[in-house]
C-alpha cells in the first residue's frame, strides 16, 4: 500500500466517533508474522502508542479533523 492510497497521512490528527478521543498518526507499518499493514497512532489525551489494521482504522470509526 502507498502513501497515495491511505485515508489518512503521518501527522494527521484523526477522531475516533465511539471515544471522542483525538489521536496522530504516527508511521505505517506491518506485522512481522503477517505481513498485515498496520497504522501507529498516539493518543494526544496521555501520549500512548496504539496500533490498529488498516482495515480498521479506514472502516468508519475514524475520522479526520
């Protein structure tokens, strides 16, 4: 997957609509065992480190700001 064809960019602050939290898209990347691409994301409230298939984060439950 290219830059071009993701939702949403490194840096990009994004919305989660169930949480109301803000989080920024850190980097893109992919799980070793699967090969799955994956964003890491930092929620802005307390600075912690998620990640998330990009299926997930692209399905509705995110969205930009």
């Amino acid at each position: 997957m290219t830059d071009k064809t993701r939702l949403f960019q490194q840096g990009q602050i994004v919305k989660h609509l169930k949480t109301g939290g803000f989080y920024r898209i850190l980097y893109y990347a992919k799980i070793e065992a699967t090969l799955d691409d994956v964003y890491v994301y930092e929620a802005l409230i307390n600075q912690t480190i998620w990640i998330r298939p990009v299926e997930e984060m692209e399905d509705g439950r995110f969205i930009p700001t």
